[in-house]
C-alpha cells in the first residue's frame, strides 16, 4: 500500500481558491497583506490537507538556511572529530545544522568542498583545512559568505581565527622539559611547508631554545610521511648528541599527534624506553598516550572550546556583527605522565 501524498503548497492554494503567493505570504506571516476572508480560507485548507511547510523552503525564503558548511582537512584525525563535536553543539544551541565535507588530506579540493556546500545554501563556513596554496581564498572571495578559519591560516584571507595559542603551548612544553633536566631536545614536526601551525609551533621552539642557549640546545626535524629510517636516524643523532655532553638527557616534542604514533614505533624499533633513553612531551592527548610506556606526557588542545568558540564567531558574524577580523587563541593544558619525569 502506497504512502498517502503529502499536500503541497499548490494543494493548499487550489483548496482555497487563491494563489501559491498568497499562501506564501500567509506561512510567512505576512496575513496583514491579506483580507481576513482568505487568510481565514488559507488556514482552513492548511488544516484540512494537513499540509505543513518545508523547514528548508520556509528559511531559503527568508534568505537564510540555517546550514553552517564544515569543511576538515581529515576527519580521521582526532583533533579534526573533537572540533567538529564542539562545533555542531554550539550550532544546535543556536538552531543550526552543520554539513560536513572532508577534504581526505587531498590538495587542491578546496573548492570543490567550499562550492558543495554553497550549493545546499549553506549561511556560512568554518574552515580547518589544509592550509595551502590560495584555493581557499579564491573559491570564499566568490561566495561572499561569512566564514570562520580553525587551527591554520590562510594567507590574503581576512576572517575571523580559532587555535590554540601554538606559542604558550611550546613554551609551556619546552619548560617542563628543561626543568626536569632535560637538555638536549629535538622538534619533530610533518613537513612545515605552506601549514601555519606547524611553522608557529616550530618557530617558537627556536625561541625558546634559544632563551636557554647557555644551558639547553635543540633543533627541528621535519619528518616526512613513511621515512621511518630517517626518524629513527634522527633519534640516534640526539641520543649521540646528549651522550657526548656527559650526564645530559635527550628529550623529544612532537608536533602532533601523527608524529607521537611515529616517535613511538622508532622508539621500539630502537628498544629503547620513554622516560629512560628518551625523554617526551607530544601536542594532542590521545587516550592511548597514557598506554604508552609510562605514559606520554602531551598538550591538551581545549578542542571543544575551539569548535565551540568558532561557531559562536560565525553565528555572531550571522547575526550582523562587523567589524575587523578577530583572533581567538586558547590555551593548552599540560599533562605530565612518566616519559618526562625528572630524574630521581
């Protein structure tokens, strides 16, 4: 047995001898622009068909939708997931949905996603994409839509910007490590190249370590994806390095956590121990990071608050907010387990 077919506009027009305009104006409360006779028809005929009006249809009307475009750089990486729960939350709250395209780390799909998205109306964007080339600035310049940008930057695009205060967080990180006695260290990082998280959190490894120049030393190693050899190369040389200057412990910060996963299998391809061997304070907080060893000290990324906070930028935007484009930079939370502990 067939559904019944649900009533339409123009059923509801045809019932009360006037116009689909007419019905129109009457759903969006515009009754006044109507006798008493035929609105008082238009609703009898509402109620006898049981018609009732597309969500959808009744915002594009008003020239909103009430969608948010989402668009990740990899929805199989952990942070990408956390940002989106916090931003999905605060658009509920605020009565909107969110679509979602991920990018699957492909270069040059940009537009493609942001174009998607403009085609199902979308009011605005929240970007945390890859970070590179100009596609992104290109495809937004043509929407002229409101659009928020997470985590990465984009060079010539004038938007409101959600991260974690990359800085503090290495500082933060580079601290602890040297007050547990750690004095040779190592940056590892995926390649910086065109992404403004990786070259911020770098960057401000090199200040740091340069601050500590009398007592500390470090450097940066970009570790490309599948050169496990040369990671573990790199490895070796600091351990080389600490054990020429007598007494002094060689510690690595990762840049995320796909390098942790990666410092993690070289320290077990070297049998060494984290804590031992290696010292180790990662970005990103996993929940095997605390199954590692004994334990991998990490810097939390507030990742909800950030997804919170970017769409709470948009909707403001939404909402007729003007003004220059703001940055909101949140702190990170240290969570020191054994792979950092000072020595006994």
């Amino acid at each position: 047995m067939n559904a019944p077919r649900r009533a339409t506009i123009a059923d509801v027009a045809t019932a009360a001898g006037v116009s689909k305009a007419t019905v129109s104006r009457f759903l969006n409360h515009r009754e006044k622009l109507l006798s008493p006779d035929i609105a008082a028809r238009v609703e009898a005929a509402i109620q006898r068909l049981g018609y009732s009006p597309s969500p959808m249809a009744q915002a594009l009307s008003r020239g909103r939708s009430r969608l948010i475009g989402l668009i990740v750089a990899d929805i199989t990486n952990p942070y990408s997931v956390a940002v989106l729960r916090g931003a999905e939350k605060a658009c509920q709250d605020a009565g909107y949905l969110v679509m979602l395209f991920n990018l699957g780390n492909e270069p040059g799909r940009e537009q493609e996603a942001i174009q998607a998205l403009a085609g199902y109306q979308v009011d605005g964007f929240i970007l945390n994409t890859l970070g590179r080339g100009s596609g992104v600035v290109d495809a937004m310049a043509t929407q002229g839509k409101p659009a928020v940008l997470v985590d990465r930057r984009h060079t010539g695009m004038h938007a409101d910007f959600v991260s974690l205060d990359n800085r503090a967080a290495v500082q933060q990180a580079c601290e602890h490590l040297l007050e547990g006695g750690w004095r040779e260290l190592l940056y590892v990082s995926e390649p910086l190249k065109g992404v403004s998280t990786r070259r911020e959190r770098a960057g401000a490894f090199t200040a740091c370590m340069d601050a500590h120049a009398k007592t500390a030393r470090g450097e940066v190693f970009e570790s490309e994806e599948g050169d496990d050899a040369g990671l573990q190369a790199a490895l070796q040389a600091l351990h080389k390095r600490a054990q020429r200057r007598r007494g002094v412990r060689a510690a690595v910060l990762a840049g995320n956590a796909v390098v942790t996963l990666r410092v993690a299998q070289a320290v077990a391809r070297l049998g060494w121990q984290f804590g031992q061997e290696l010292g180790f304070v990662g970005f990103d907080d996993p929940e095997w990071a605390s199954l590692i060893g004994p334990g991998l000290s990490t810097i939390a990324q507030p990742t909800d608050e950030i997804g919170r906070t970017a769409a709470r930028c948009l909707i403001e935007r939404l909402h007729g907010l003007e003004g220059p484009p703001r940055q909101s930079l949140l702190p990170g939370e240290l969570k020191p387990r054994g792979s950092s502990a000072a020595r006994a």
